[in-house]
C-alpha cells in the first residue's frame, strides 16, 4: 500500500470522504465535517489542506503520523456497506 493510499484511507476512516476533481496530482477529500475544508493527497504522501490547491499548506510529518494512529484506533466505517 502506497503513502497516498494510507492517507486517503486514514482520512476516510475519520469521516471525510473522496470528492471529484479536475486535478491529477492530488487525490481530494473533503474532511470530516468538524474539521472542514479539503485535503489534498499527493502521489508520494505529501498532504495538504485548504479550500484550494493552490491556496492550501502543506502538513507537518507529526500531523501526518497523528492522522494514522488516530485512524487505526477508530473501527471502520461501515455505512458504505450498507
């Protein structure tokens, strides 16, 4: 599993979830709902969050390894199952 994919799903399990976009170096994901904006997934696991690419920050190395240890304690999501 590549960094990108690890990311995205991390943020998925925490609520947000994959919206469409016109960009092909970034995988965006609308945050969950109490952290708003978007979040933008490079290809090799850079992560970036604002309302637009261009007018987002990049994330810290520690943000990032807090987002997957935060995702790993939370039980999957399962409505999309449903």
């Amino acid at each position: 599993m590549t960094k990108q994919e690890l990311y995205v799903e991390a943020l998925i399990k925490m609520g947000g979830s994959v919206v469409p976009s016109r960009t092909r170096k970034y995988i965006v994901v609308e945050g969950p709902s109490n952290s708003g904006g978007l979040y933008y997934v490079g290809k090799a696991g850079a992560v970036r969050k604002g309302n637009t690419v261009s007018n987002s920050i990049s994330l810290s190395n520690n943000w990032k390894a807090s987002l997957l240890k935060a995702a790993k304690q939370q039980p999957y999501d399962t409505k999309e199952q449903s």
